[in-house]
C-alpha cells in the first residue's frame, strides 16, 4: 500500500475544522503546516491557520520562546518568495533568543518550558540550528552559522552515548544534574531533522558545512545499526527487545536517510537500503482513512524508562502526522 499525503492531510486539517478543540498543540500544528506547505498542500487552511495567529504580520512575530520547537512562519515566506519582507522581524527575534536564552555550564542552551528554567533538550536544539542557519543565509552572516555548529557540538560532547552513538534526550532535568536515562527513538529524529535541513544552508560557508556533514554521517551511521528487522525504530532506540516500534522517530529518520542519499551526503549503499526497509514499514501505518499508528507520545526529557518499556503507541497521535508527511515530502519529492 502506498502512503498517501493527501489523505493525512485531508484527516488533519479536517479535524482541525470540526473539532471544538486544536487538534494537537501548536508546534505539532505548525509543523504539520511546515510540511505541508513543502508538499504543495492545503495552503489555504495553513493561510486561514497562519492569519488567526498573526504569523502572517511581519510586526507581530511570535517571541522566541514560544517557537522553541517550530517555525512555521519561515516556510511560508519563503515558499511565497516574500523573505525579504519577513527578513527584519525574523532576524530580530533570532537575535533576541542567542541573547536571552541561558546557558549551562557546559555552554549548551536549555529549554525553558512554559513556567522555569529546566535543562538541555535536543528536541529544541533541532529547532534554535535551523533558525540560527536560515538566519545566516539571511543576514548574509556565518556567525549565525558559527553557533548552530557550536551547539551541535556542545550538545554532543553532553548527550551523545559513546556505546550506542544515540542522544540522551537532556540533561539538568532530573536531581543531581542527572542525564536522561535512555536514547529515545523522536529524539534521535529530531536530531537528523535538525541536520539534514541546515546542511544544505551552510554552502556559503564550506568549512561549517564540511564540519556539520561529518556529524551527519557519524550520526546516521550509528542510527542504521540500531535499526530493527521490521525497519523501525523503536521507541527506546537502544533497546529495542523492550519497547514498541515508533513511527514518528522512525519518519524523521528515513527524511534524513533519503535526503541524505539524494544530496549525496550519504553514499555507502547500506543507508539506501535502510531507507527502502524503513519506508515499508512506514507504509504499514497508515489506514485508507489518513490515521497514523504506532506514534511515540511525547515523554518529555524520559524521568524514567518504566513506562516506554511497556507502552504502545495510539493510532492517530498527533506526532505522527507532521513526521509522516516530513517523510513523505523527502521520499515523494
């Protein structure tokens, strides 16, 4: 069967137009809108979604703290060929995060959540490397460049497990400035979302770009031996005997897979044969009706593994829509 980014669109944003309730929070929202409008989809209900939340008012830029995640504002602009009018307000706003944002000891950025200051999160991290790339290309400026680069590295030196090559998912978050106990499945893909699409931003800047692609290809390289015989990914990444397949790690992680082919910066033949095997599981998990299954909820920065050892996913769970349609943008285009 064929997955069909149609028909998780039309399920999406139908729900979204019924349902008294947003279907999902704002960034799985907005990042829902992101891929859809590299899909060529549903740009008139992105455009409604994107007025109401005056993301379309260069003047009324969301502050950065509440686009830790996602930015759906960018996308938009530069499919309508109009970055120039949004350059200022984005460029402005960007700055204020390298300024305000807090910084641990160890030089990387925390995630400040919704009430205090709380600790690293690579689900975060994703989201500060592009802004600060596209931001770079904008203001023409590699010192943008320079600290997403910087991040990743710090981040690694903090989160990388040197067994299994995976992220933990943060650190500062449990007592102790504890490190979050287990890889998890989203986490890694936030991570090779984060890459892949900052990259291709970097050409300007050889060195930077040379730099990221050597962690891309570290990384990618340790995600293809943790990859199951069924092609996913399960939710905890590194022991995949104990928890269930995952659907939303595992479509972040063929995005980064087949753009990683396709721009040659993956050339070893085993990481296309891995795409192939994880897109068919992929195309297992979608119904006629444009439903995702086997989605990871949202675990925060993982307290404690118990209860990803033993939870299966929910069909329908709103990560597993903007992940799926991130895949099937890199796989169908």
């Amino acid at each position: 069967m064929k997955i069909n980014p149609d028909k998780i669109a039309d399920n999406f944003t139908s729900r979204q137009i019924k349902g008294s309730d947003k279907y999902g929070n704002n960034y799985e929202v907005e990042l829902t809108y992101e891929a859809l409008i590299g899909l060529g989809l549903k740009h008139d209900v992105i455009r409604t979604y994107l007025e109401s939340e005056n993301m379309l008012n260069p003047a009324l830029a969301k502050d950065w703290i509440f686009q830790e995640f996602h930015d759906a504002s960018y996308p938009w602009f530069e499919y309508q060929n109009q970055l120039t009018d949004f350059k200022t307000a984005y460029l402005k706003i960007t700055d204020k995060w390298i300024r305000e944002t807090v910084r641990r000891k160890s030089g990387t950025i925390v995630y400040h959540g919704p009430q205090a200051l709380l600790g690293s999160l690579i689900d975060m991290l994703q989201a500060y490397m592009i802004r600060l790339c596209r931001a770079a290309i904008l203001a023409n400026d590699k010192a943008y460049a320079e600290e997403a680069v910087n991040q990743y590295s710090l981040y690694k030196a903090e989160l990388r497990n040197p067994i299994s090559g995976c992220f933990h998912q943060g650190k500062g978050w449990l007592e102790n400035d504890g490190i979050s106990p287990s890889p998890w499945s989203r986490g890694q893909g936030w991570l090779a979302h984060g890459l892949i699409h900052c990259i291709p931003l970097l050409e300007k800047w050889p060195d930077l770009q040379h730099e990221l692609k050597t962690y891309f290809v570290e990384f990618m390289e340790d995600l293809v031996q943790l990859q199951t015989e069924t092609g996913c990914w399960n939710q905890l990444i590194d022991r995949p005997n104990e928890s269930f397949p995952d659907t939303s790690g595992s479509a972040l992680i063929v995005e980064a897979l087949v753009l990683g082919v396709k721009n040659e910066y993956l050339t070893d033949k085993k990481f296309s044969f891995s795409a192939v095997k994880a897109w068919g599981f992929l195309k297992q998990q979608v119904d006629d009706e444009g439903f995702v299954d086997q989605a990871c909820k949202g675990p925060g920065t993982i307290w404690k593994v118990e209860p990803w050892l033993n939870t299966n996913a929910p069909k329908g769970e709103p990560h597993g829509i903007f992940t799926m349609l991130f895949a099937c943008k890199a796989v169908l285009q």
